[in-house]
C-alpha cells in the first residue's frame, strides 16, 4: 500500500473546504436524497411559449419515465387508487402489486418496444382493485357487492398493458366523431321540434355506424337503439373498454393509482389528502407535460418483407382481411380532419383540466411536432390514421380466453370491448386485453359474438391463405425511432 504525503494529506482538507465555499457562492445543485422532480411546470408557462412545446414533451418523458420516491410524494399512505380515504399503510405496505401503487414509472410497465409502448404480461394490470384500500387477503368487503368471494379475478380485471403509440391522433379522432355525433343528436331535436312529432336519425361518424336515435318534441331523446357508445355519444377511446374519454384523464387516474402521486388538478391545491407530507406532487403544468409526451408518440407502420414470397403473402393478407370481415371493425383507416392535437380536451369530465379552466388551448401539430415516424398531410389537409380501429364497442361473445371478467367497468358488460388499433400490433405481444393470447391465431380464433362470421370465415379459408392474414398483421409494427416513412422495407 502506497502512503499519502503527509503534505498533501493537509493541504487536500483545505482545498475541499476552498472547492466548498466557491460551489456554495455559485448557484450549486443541491445534493443527496432528492426528489426526483426538481422543477414543476407551470400550464401558463406551456401556454405562452415561456416553455417550449418541445421541453413540454421532454419534461412529459422525464414524469413518464421517473421512478418516483417518498420525497416527489410517491405513496398514498391515507388513500387507496381512488382517492377515498384509507386506513393508513406505509413502509412494507407502501406499494401492493394487486391495488397498488404497483410501480415506481409509468416507464415500468409501458415499455415494448419502447418507452410509451406496450407490456410483458408481468406488468398487467388488476383494474379496479385499486377501489381497496390494500388486498392481502382476497376476502374483500365491496362498498357496492358487499363481502365477495376469495379470488384475484373477483378482486380486479387483469389487463394486459397497451401502447400510446399515435394516441394523440386517436383522441382526435374521437374528438371529431364525438362532435359529428352530437350535431346529429342535436338536428335530430331539431326537426322533432319543429314537426311536432318523433325523428329518428342514423347515427354515422367517418363511415362507422353507431345506431340511431330518436328525438321527442318535449326536447327529451330515446337512445335505447344507440350502439357501440354510451347514450351520452361521447365516444371515449382509452381503456381497452372504451371508458376514458383523455390522455389527460388516464393519467391523471394512473399517477395516484399506479404511483400514489396526486395531480393538484383531481386533487386540490395545498392540500395533502393521502398525508404523505408532500402538497401539490404533480402541478397542471405536468400533466400538460405527460399528456403531450404520450400524444406525440411515433406512428406505428408497416414493415414489407425483403423476400419476395413473404411479400407477397403481406400485400394478400391484407386483401383477405378486408375480405372476411376483419376490417369491419378493425377500419384500416379512419381520416383525421385536423392536423392538431389540442389541449385540454373539451369533453374532460370533471376532476381534470377542462376548456373552461384556461383562456386558450395548447397545440400540437401532428404532422410537424410529434415524434417521427409521424403523419403527412394529405391534399385534402387531412391526417389518415391507419389504426385498424372504429373507435366502437363491440360484444366479442363468450369464448373464455375473451369472456373472463367478473367486474363490470363502468356500465360496459363483460363481453363488450373496445375495437383494438392493431397498428403497431406484432411489436406488442401478448395478445388479448389480458394478454392471455401469445400467437395472433389465438387471438382471432378467441373472437365470438359480433365477430363470429368473421373468425369462421378465416376458418374457412385455406391455410395457405390463414398464413397470409397472419404474415399481414406481422407487417404491422413500431418503427425504429426516427423512421422518416411509415411503410418501409425490412
Ligand atoms: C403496472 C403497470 C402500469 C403502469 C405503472 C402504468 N400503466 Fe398505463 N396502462 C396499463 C394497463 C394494463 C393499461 C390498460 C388498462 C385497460 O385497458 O383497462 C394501461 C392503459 C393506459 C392508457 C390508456 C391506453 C389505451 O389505449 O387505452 C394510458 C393513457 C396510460 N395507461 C397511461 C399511463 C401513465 C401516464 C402512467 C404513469 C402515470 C401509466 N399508464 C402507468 C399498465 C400500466
Ligand atoms: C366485431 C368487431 C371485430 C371483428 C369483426 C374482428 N375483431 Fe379483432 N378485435 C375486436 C375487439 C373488440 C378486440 C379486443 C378483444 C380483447 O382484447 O379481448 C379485438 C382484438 C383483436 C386482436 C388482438 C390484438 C391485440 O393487440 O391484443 C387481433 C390480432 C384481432 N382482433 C384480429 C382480427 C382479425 C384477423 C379479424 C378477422 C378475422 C378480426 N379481428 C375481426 C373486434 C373485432
């Protein structure tokens, strides 16, 4: 061993505390535990320019990304995934991967190919456990059911993890079909009123049909023959059971469900509501900034085999898609009329930002602000969204790999689920909203009820024929990161 000095060995105390003092005269960071959140932003800021769109995004990708610890507020020691009070849990019982807080990122769970993406079944989701306030023991009291019985599948529905990829697209989408519903609704009143008697009117959005409705003189409507969305036509595009109406909405959900970290926005201002000692641990500013992160997600595309026979197969699967019904339900395209992604979304419910809230929105050009791969313009001004999605619910039948939940989510019956996009769909195995599906094939021949026809029709055909749907969707992938072209060659 090599001995210091005894020079240096006095002259290296007086150096460090010399370093010390110019550090504390400059404007030092600080040091040891820290939050991992050093500075909130602030919506105004977004909305005047004083932040940029780009730095919303990056700060956005930082709280996706953050593993969240005791001083950013991470926990809820005093409230369970709801928000309604608990008995308070702490230490070991900080976290419960049943009710949660089950994770320390958003990053955790959302993660294939990329951050943003999809998850292994390991970080599925028991959606709904999280209304108690710590499951250890499955023999639960329900506020609503009462004592139910001992099982996991009784507690919460377990789901697979999905993607954001072009999910600011997707929530246009349903802006505009939405606003296009309503218009109906509303000339619908309007004849009923001026004719003194009932009018029913089609309900059609960008080619899907969503039943009918029927107005009354009185200014009262009848939507018992409303299809596919809930009477109030406000078509809600996240949860894979349709129930969720914004990014912004989920996540404000996600961050106190998964995280424990409580938005100023559903949970007040200078308050402390789960008593973990931290105020205000995510400002509007934030989740401005994580809802805009998630909306300029790359576009998924579609990858063209170099061999030719396997190319072949991809061009003719896609033919038969369309051809046995699969594109029925799964549209290969639905076309945006807007190039922007505005924020706040004004069908927010309450308990989220919302239009009234703030004097102007905050936009995000699609075409020029989101990450590439990303969408043109077509000559129309108009964005096509190649999602495989008509944005509307359907009863998929019984099959159980389909039919397995026990827990009605919000009104939806169990065998009814949301169209999945299946854009991006081969980088995001397993299949199914549990996941429970680890070949394509599974997840087809699991359909039933409103696609029954179809699923026998892919039956039906040859095998060679049953490969190429299947060597199509295969074709349906995440792009590497800054692909400039959405369909490229392998
Ligand atoms: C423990 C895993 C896990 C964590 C952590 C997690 N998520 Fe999710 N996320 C899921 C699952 C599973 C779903 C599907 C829920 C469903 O369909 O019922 C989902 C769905 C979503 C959706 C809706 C997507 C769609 O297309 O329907 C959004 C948005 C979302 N998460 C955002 C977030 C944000 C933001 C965070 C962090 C604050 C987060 N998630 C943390 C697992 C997770
Ligand atoms: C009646 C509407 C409808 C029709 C027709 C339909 N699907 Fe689906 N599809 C759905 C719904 C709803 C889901 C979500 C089911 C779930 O998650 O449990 C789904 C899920 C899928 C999935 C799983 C995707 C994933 O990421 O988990 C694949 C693959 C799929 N469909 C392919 C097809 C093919 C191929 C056809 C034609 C043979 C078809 N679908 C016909 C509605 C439909």
């Amino acid at each position: 061993m090599r001995l210091l000095h005894p020079a240096v060995l006095i002259a290296f105390p007086t150096t460090l505390l010399l370093t010390a003092a110019a550090i504390a005269l400059t404007d030092s960071p600080p040091i040891g535990e820290q939050p991992v959140i050093q500075h909130h932003l602030d919506h105004r800021a977004i909305l005047e320019g004083r932040v940029s769109l780009q730095e919303a995004i990056e700060a956005g990708r930082l709280l996706f990304t953050a593993d969240f610890n005791r001083l950013d507020g991470a926990g809820r020691p005093e409230t369970d995934g709801t928000g309604d009070p608990r008995q308070r849990r702490e230490g070991v019982e900080a976290f419960n991967r049943v009710s949660g807080p089950d994770a320390n990122a958003c990053s955790g769970c959302h993660n294939k190919p990329r951050v943003g993406g999809g998850g292994d079944n390991v970080a599925n989701v028991f959606v709904l456990a999280q209304r108690f306030g710590f499951v250890d023991d499955f023999t639960q009291v329900d506020p609503v059911r009462g004592e139910i019985p001992g099982t996991l599948s009784a507690v919460g529905n377990e789901r697979n993890t999905p993607g954001m990829w072009g999910a600011g697209a997707i929530e246009m989408l349903a802006r505009e079909m939405t606003a296009d519903l309503h218009a109906i609704r509303d000339r619908a009143l309007r004849l009923a009123r001026q004719m003194r008697r009932s009018t029913t009117l089609s309900l059609e959005t960008k080619g899907v049909y969503f039943g009918k409705i029927t107005a009354r003189p009185d200014g009262t409507v009848d939507s018992s023959a409303v299809e596919g969305v809930d009477a109030d036509l406000i078509i809600k595009p996240f949860h894979q059971k349709g129930v969720v109406v914004s990014l912004r909405q989920f996540t404000n959900s996600a961050f106190n469900h998964h995280h424990g970290m409580q938005p100023v926005e559903r949970f007040g201002r200078d308050t402390d509501p789960d008593r973990d000692g931290v105020p205000n641990e995510l400002t509007e500013g934030d989740i401005t900034a994580a809802t805009l992160f998630q909306a300029s997600l790359a576009f998924p595309g579609q990858v063209i085999p170099r061999h030719p026979k396997r190319a072949m197969a991809v061009y003719r699967g896609e033919q038969l898609f369309e051809k046995i019904g699969c594109a029925h339900c799964h549209r290969p395209t639905l076309e945006l009329n807007s190039r922007y992604y505005t924020e706040p979304n004004p069908y927010n419910p309450p308990g989220n930002l919302r239009l009234q809230d703030v004097p102007q929105t905050i936009r995000l050009d699609l075409t020029r602000d989101g990450e590439h791969p990303r969408p043109r313009l077509t000559a129309r001004g108009t964005i096509l969204v190649r999602a495989y999605t008509d944005l509307k619910r359907h009863d998929l039948g019984d099959d159980p790999r389909i039919h397995n939940e026990r827990i009605v989510q919000g009104g939806v019956p169990t065998r009814v689920f949301l169209t999945k996009r299946l854009w991006g769909v081969a980088s995001e195995p397993p299949f199914l909203h549990n996941g429970r599906a680890t070949l394509l094939t599974d997840a087809i021949d699991a359909h039933g009820g409103e696609a029954a026809d179809a699923r026998r029709a892919f039956w039906s055909l040859p095998e060679y024929d049953r490969a190429c749907v299947i060597e199509f969707l295969k074709s349906l992938q995440v792009l590497p990161p800054n692909t400039r072209h959405l369909v490229i060659r392998e």
